[in-house]
C-alpha cells in the first residue's frame, strides 16, 4: 500500500539531515546547496530576470540558505542585494562559508545593526525571507523584530525559505509579535505541522515542498503520529468492482437526517451518499420531508418517521451495513431521545454529524456511549462544544488526539486542512479543497460520503481518509469550472463521479 506523506517535528528534520550527511559522506554545506539548488530553481520557474530580489538573511543556517540562494540568482543573471540581519557577532559554519561565496562574485552585503539600516523596499521587489529556520526557540525582539515587522509593512511578495522567520514549527506562535507574512513559503523535504493551523495562515502564505534528496531509509523508518494526505495513498485504498457484482454487494445505508425547514441537509447528504457507490440508501426523515426526498434522490428509499416535523422514532437500525445521524435534524427533546436510543442500542460504528452531536455536546456523559470506531464530523465550534475551548490551534489538535483516543472514536475536524484523528492517536492532514467549500451544506455531503462508504464494507479509517480526500478534490474540480465564489454544497454531489474517476474508480 502506497504510504502518506510523513510531518515529522524539527527535531526529526534535523536528524533526518545529519543522517543523510553521515549516510551520503558530504558536508553539512553540501546538503545547504542542494536545498539551495532547490530554491534557486523554484523562484528561476517563477520570476523574470526583470525582477529584483533582496535577501534577507540571519547569523544561522537559514541565513546560510539564503546567501547560497543569492549567489545561484546572482550567477543566472538576476540582480540580488544582500542584507544580513545580526546582534551579535555570533555567525554559524556554514553561514560563513556561505559568505565567503557570496563576496566571491565580488557583491557587496549590507548589514542591518539599527532601524536606520533598514533598506529602501519598493513594491517591485521580491522579498527573500532567510532570517530564522526552524531551530528558533523563543520569540523574536530588538533590531531583528523590527526588521520583520519593516518588511511585512511594504506591499513587496515575500518568499520564506523552509519557514517565515519567527514562526515556531511545533508550538503556537500567536503570541509573537514579530513574524514573516510570507505569500509562499519553499519548505524543505516535510511541511512542518503549523503549516497545517489556521492559526497561522496569515504568515505561511502557500506552501511548497522541495525535495533535497534527505535519506529515504531514515525518512521511512522514522517513526511519527502526523501525516498528510496523497492522491497515491487515496488511490490504493479504494477497492475495485467485481464483473458480476450486485448492489447487494455494496451494503445498505441509513440515514437519519432533515426536520421541517432544513431538509435540505437530508437532500445533500443522501445525495452524496449514493453518489459515494453504495448498493441501497434509506433516508429517515420527518413526515413533512417524504416527498422533497423522493423528488430529489428517487434512487433513495425513505423512513417516514412519526413526527411531522422532527425527527422523534426509535428507528430500527439492525438490518443496515452503515448508519449516519445529524445532519438538519435539530436538538429538540424529542430528537435527543432518538440520538440517545441509537447511541444506547448500536454495537457498530456510527457517523455523527452536525446536530447529533450538538445533542451529545448537550449531554457530556453520552459520548461514553458512542460505539467504538465510530466517526466523528465536527466543524470547528462544534468540536469546542463537545471538547471545551482551547486557546490555540496546537491545544485543540492535542485536545482532538485525546478525546479520539479516550473515547476511542475517529473525528473529522474540518476545515482547510481537515484532520483525521484516530483511537490509536494518528492524524493525518488533507490538502485537497479550497474556500468555495465554505457554504452551507458542504459538511452534509461529506457526511454522506463516509456513509456511503461506512456501508460498502471500508473499515472506519479507511472510509475517513477517503472521504475527506474526494470531498475536496470534488470541490477542486467544481472550482474549476464555476469559481469559488459561484459554487455551492450541491455542486459538490455533481463533482464526486469525476473525482472518484481521478482516483481510478
């Protein structure tokens, strides 16, 4: 099986790069060129010659980066001012032989001991941030902090080089004061997790990942709880369609969803259930529903509960392969006590979405209740009712990892990276989707989805990896062709088959 990408700590990253030294025979220098290379060819594939940079570097290792990216510019015929930003005296190896081949080419460097050396930046300019990598350990002051928030004033494009300078990789940084705002930071090798927070988004900018050739053997044997999601690994799990196979095959779904002016959720999420390849779908819903289902989804079979308006049955589950609950049914009193029959009474595992888990957030004891393996979709502030606030992104993540362990369930936490985190305590990062998904409805279809696939037979995990994954690239391809301002939670149904053919489905 294809494996995820690997997010490994700044600590991993560093023994990754001195194994690869030790392993390859070369010089700390050496694998500073290599990423050089990688960076100088990266911004030659995106900027003219027209253009000129102005490279920002500090006393460390990064500052060394840049000086060995400021010299490959130089030498490709691009003009290339060099500031280094330092205190004190104090300059790393590498950085000095960096320096040393950088007043080679007989270009100057400007150093910036005071605010009245702060250059001149105009908007043409391309900013190369290369003043502090991951190695920083406390918050950035004096001269260097100035500096920081100097170049982020101006309106010039800054290009971080493997993190924007006083951004902390492994804890928050929300309390810093002084922090790149870079519109595309080169990472190399690994994204760090803060890349990952939205939180920091306002100083990560985009990101890519450069391969500097760091050891294959020491990066798969390495062990980490945090992964990022890939097409390849996506593509793997999905499981091929036997010739004579029947949709009996494919499992039988029950959804619970919808009450009197919110069914519209029912509609969204059945939809994306069939739309996900399961053999048979009922809906349950309130009796107001019966004919907008039967109209919108006519593949779909419908329990008609009681209740006119609400969802209120102890609805009979056994004979289902999957079964999802929450989205549009409200909290009402009557609604609490189906959620908790359900929860009482199911021995498999469950999708818990939207109101559902409102009612659970409502009544903390029941999440004892939940069964095991079961999964959890929360957005955001629902997630805060049923685990309790945090103040920052990296306490609600370990906040996330503690409750799927203790509760031993799978949650979905969405949002622009969606995080899967599962009872053994992994968690993986998805990167596909985009701003368009945020619309009302969107977390219905994805509901749907792990349903579907919940029902086909996928274990729990399996059916959250690729849900979350084909739910953005569904939302990628509708971008593609409608804009994300245009776009909404259907259009996300319409685009699943074309994602599921992505994936060789």
């Amino acid at each position: 099986m294809n494996l995820p990408l690997k997010i490994f700590s700044t600590q991993q990253i560093k023994d990754a790069d001195h194994f690869t030294i030790d392993a390859e025979g070369i010089l700390s220098i050496d694998l500073m060129e290599r990423a050089a290379l990688q960076c100088a060819h990266w911004l030659q594939q995106q900027f003219s010659k027209e253009k000129a940079f102005l490279i920002f570097c500090g006393p460390g290792n990064n500052g060394g980066d840049g000086l060995a990216i400021a010299r490959l510019l130089f030498l490709a015929g691009y003009t290339v001012r060099v500031f280094v930003l330092s205190e004190t005296e104090v300059f790393s190896e590498d950085f000095l032989e960096n320096k040393k081949r950088w007043q080679q080419t007989e270009q100057s460097i400007s150093y910036i001991t005071s605010e009245k050396d702060f250059p001149l930046i105009s908007k043409s300019d391309l900013i190369i941030d290369a003043v502090f990598g991951t190695g920083l350990r406390r918050q950035v002051d004096g001269v260097c902090a100035a500096c920081i928030n100097h170049i982020n004033a101006r309106s010039s494009k800054i290009i971080s080089i493997d993190i924007p300078s006083g951004l902390f990789a492994d804890t928050s940084s929300i309390k810093s004061s002084a922090i790149i705002k870079a519109a595309v930071t080169l990472s190399f090798q690994f994204p760090k997790l803060a890349f990952f927070f939205p939180e920091n988004a306002v100083w990560v900018g985009d990101w890519e990942i450069l391969d500097i050739g760091l050891n294959d053997q020491f990066i798969k044997d390495q062990p980490t709880n945090h992964y990022q999601l890939t097409k390849e690994l996506i593509t793997s799990l999905i499981k091929p369609r036997n010739k004579f196979s029947h949709k009996g095959n494919f499992g039988h779904a029950l959804l619970i969803a919808g009450s009197y002016g919110k069914m519209g959720a029912a509609v969204l999420a059945a939809k994306a259930c069939l739309r996900s390849g399961t053999g048979l779908l009922t809906v349950h819903i309130p009796s107001c529903g019966n004919e907008i289902i039967q109209t919108t989804n006519p593949e779909a079979m419908v329990s008609i509960d009681t209740n006119e308006k609400l969802i209120g049955n102890e609805v009979g589950f056994h004979r289902f392969s999957a079964v999802g609950i929450g989205p549009g049914i409200g909290t009402d009193e009557i609604t609490q006590k189906a959620v908790h029959f359900l929860l009482t009474f199911s021995e498999s595992p469950l999708v818990l979405d939207a109101d559902a888990l409102n009612i659970i957030s409502m009544h903390s004891d029941w999440l004892r209740l939940i069964p095991g393996n079961s999964i959890l979709t929360p957005h955001p502030k629902e997630f805060e009712r049923l685990a309790g606030t945090t103040t920052n992104d990296f306490e609600r993540h370990e906040l996330q990892i503690q409750l799927s362990k203790q509760y031993q369930v799978y949650i979905i936490l969405k949002g622009a990276h969606t995080c899967i985190s599962t009872p053994n305590g992994d968690c993986y990062f998805n990167t596909t989707g985009n701003p368009g998904m945020a619309k009302g409805g969107s977390g219905d279809v994805l509901t749907g989805i792990v349903t579907g696939l919940l029902a086909q037979g996928y274990t729990s995990l399996d059916a959250c990896l690729i849900s979350v994954f084909t739910h953005g690239l569904a939302g990628d391809l509708a971008k593609e062709q409608l804009g994300e301002t245009g776009m909404i939670a259907g259009d996300l149904c319409e685009y699943l088959p074309p994602a599921f053919m992505q994936l060789n489905y």
